[in-house]
C-alpha cells in the first residue's frame, strides 16, 4: 500500500503475487517467478531472482520491444512467499483498437485511409522484441493481442514465458506435433492439456519459436480489423476450437494472396497453405467455418486488410514474414541470414506509403527493406 500509494509510483505498475499456505496457492507465485526469471535472462543480470531485497535493473541492462521491469522484490518466508515486480504504466493494444474501432465508426462516410505507420512501426518493435527473446532461448508461447502494451507509443510484450497459446492463435506446427485423434483435436481442453504436456516435457522444441511467430501475424490482422479476426462467430455462440479456428485464418490467408496476386507474386507462398489447409480440412470435415460468407467477413472485418496490404508493400511484407516464417526458413533454406526476418521497418515507418507496383527482383533488392523480407515474398515478375 505504501507503494502503490505514494507519488514515486505515478506511471508505475505494481504487480503482486503472493503465495499462501496451501495446495492451489502456488500457481499466481510460480507464474510470475518464471517470467521474471526469463525477464532477467534477457538482461545480463543472474536470471535467478533474488530473495529478501529490492532489485533494481539498470536501464543499459532493460531489453528492448519487451516491457520492462525496473525492479522487484521477492519476498520469501516460511508462510508465505510474495513477488512484486515494478513495470511502467502501458495502454493495452486492445484499448488502442478499440478507440481506432470508434474513430472509424465515427468518420464511416468520410472515406479516409488508415494511417499505416504506427501499425508498422508497433510490429517492427514486438518482431524485434521476439528476437531479443528467441536468442536467448525465451518463448512468448501467449502470444496475442491482449499481451501487448503501448509504453510511450512504443509497442511492448509483456507476460513471457507463460504457458500455452489462447484459442485462436495456434500454429499449425503447434496442433501437428500434438497428434491427437481427429476427435481429441476438436476439443479445445484436449489440446490444452496436451500443449501443456509437450511444454513440460520439451521447453525449448523448435515449434515454440513458430507459434511465436504465426501469432504474431494474427496479431498484425487483429490490428488491422480492430481486434474483430479471431472471432469469426456470434458472441453467444460457443467458442469454436483451437483447430476451427486455425482452419479459418489458413483460409483467410489464402483469401488474402488471391485478392492481392494482382498486385504481389503469392504464388510460392499459396502452395504452401494449400497443403496446411488440405490437412486441417480432414479434422474439421463439413463444420468448418466458411471464411467466404458475407456473415463471416462482417464479423471479422478481414477485408480491410486487403486494403492495407496493397497500399502500403511494407506492411504486406511485414504479415507475410510472419504468416510464412516456417515455409521460408525450412524450405528455402535462408537459415544463414534468417534471423534478420525481424527486420525493422520502424525506420522507414515516419515516411509515406509508397503506392505498391510491380517490380522487378532488382527493384526490389535496391529498396530500403531487409533482404530476408525480400525473401520472405518473391518479387513480382
């Protein structure tokens, strides 16, 4: 209460878990103890926290396109153990949607286009973020848009190292590796439960870095539809599971390439998710959702990406390094310089969109964008 209640703690989050005597009373406590673990991992301080003092991290140390922690301090006593981390005050992604959401409601006529760059410059930062986090062999594994803050406008990724992903952001590699029975993969405790067995049995297996990075681009299409994609079905529906909705986004996405073969070559990437899309087709059978439905794309609002990723090639490239991480880096092989698919755009994001059009692959290697985002989408012939 001292904390939280004096003057030094304006523009502060303070976050407190406490962990009392009890069989179901460790779970708050062990939680934040591993992130703050894996926080600490990213600095170059011990990433064992300390017990019985206030830590603080030096700023050279704090890392960045991740929330920081400025301090924190771990209480440990026979009956009961508490952990307070101190964090600079962010407005959650999801609030910042939903003001774009009422902006946009309110200018409807007005026909105005949405301004790209924050939305470049904010997934440039968490791409960096994740970078910073998968060198050192730390995972998001909750990736989505409820787990991003804005800091100073900055965009920021807070709660790593958490358990599972949320229904609506798993990765194909992700469901694949659980083999499950076809019955088992419609039921979305099934899959958690089995997504909970293979992150304690294997941590650090190459398919946490790809259900980072593909939740990654449905944040990028949950920004661009204000928060409206992974919600493909009436609110008072039932929620559909992990493997409908995963059948869902792959269709999307091809919805997306064929819309905007006209203006990008899509093809190598469309085989790709054909045969992802073939697969999951077998699991859902004639349930699936219908992503071409007038009702559906209302309620998602999906193709309002269309619009952005033809007005702006960056943005179109960012989505697609993402949304295609897995097909480039283990088919092509650009393993050599792959890391630099967290190119940052935020350089290039105070400019004006350029108006996409054709371009040659030499066109292309001359402009100011990363060669593995050059990779990522073959040039258009």
């Amino acid at each position: 209460e001292d904390v939280v209640g004096s003057e030094a703690a304006a523009g502060y989050v303070v976050r407190v878990a406490v962990s009392l005597p009890g069989p179901d009373q460790e779970f708050a406590f062990e939680k934040e103890q591993q992130a703050l673990a894996a926080y600490l991992k990213l600095t170059s301080m011990s990433p064992e926290p300390k017990h019985n003092e206030v830590v603080t991290i030096p700023t050279e140390q704090q890392p960045s396109g991740v929330c920081k922690i400025n301090c924190y301090y771990v209480i440990n006593k026979e009956k009961s153990r508490v952990c307070i981390t101190v964090m600079p005050l962010g407005k959650p992604l999801i609030d910042v949607i939903e003001e774009e959401l009422i902006a946009a409601s309110e200018t409807a006529g007005e026909q105005q286009p949405r301004l790209t760059d924050p939305v470049v410059r904010g997934m440039s930062q968490l791409a960096l973020g994740l970078k910073a986090m998968h060198e050192k062999s730390i995972y998001w594994r909750d990736c989505k848009v409820d787990n991003v803050v804005l800091v100073q406008d900055n965009a920021q990724i807070i709660d790593i190292n958490s358990g599972v992903c949320t229904v609506g952001y798993a990765s194909h590699e992700q469901l694949k590796k659980l083999d499950l029975p076809t019955a088992d993969l419609v039921d979305n405790q099934k899959v958690t439960d089995a997504m909970e067995r293979v992150l304690l049995s294997q941590p650090d297996h190459q398919t946490w870095v790809t259900q980072d990075v593909f939740a990654l681009s449905i944040v990028v299409m949950e920004w661009l539809t204000f928060g409206m994609f992974t919600y493909p079905y009436n609110r008072e529906e039932a929620s559909p599971s992990y493997t409908h909705l995963l059948l869902f986004e792959l269709e999307v996405y091809d919805l997306l390439l064929s819309e905007l073969s006209d203006v990008y070559d899509v093809s190598v990437l469309k085989g790709r998710l054909d045969r992802k899309i073939d697969h999951w087709k077998q699991h859902v059978g004639s349930s699936r959702i219908d992503a071409t439905s007038q009702t559906v794309r209302d309620l998602t609002l999906w193709p309002l990406a269309v619009t952005d990723f033809k007005r702006d090639r960056r943005l179109f490239d960012l989505w697609a390094a993402l949304a295609f991480w897995d097909h480039v880096d283990h088919q092509f092989g650009f393993i050599g310089h792959w890391s630099e698919w967290y190119f940052d755009f935020s350089k290039y994001a105070n400019f004006p969109a350029a108006t996409p059009t054709l371009m040659s692959a030499a066109a292309v290697a001359s402009t100011p964008v990363s060669a593995s985002a050059a990779a990522a989408v073959p040039a258009p012939v």
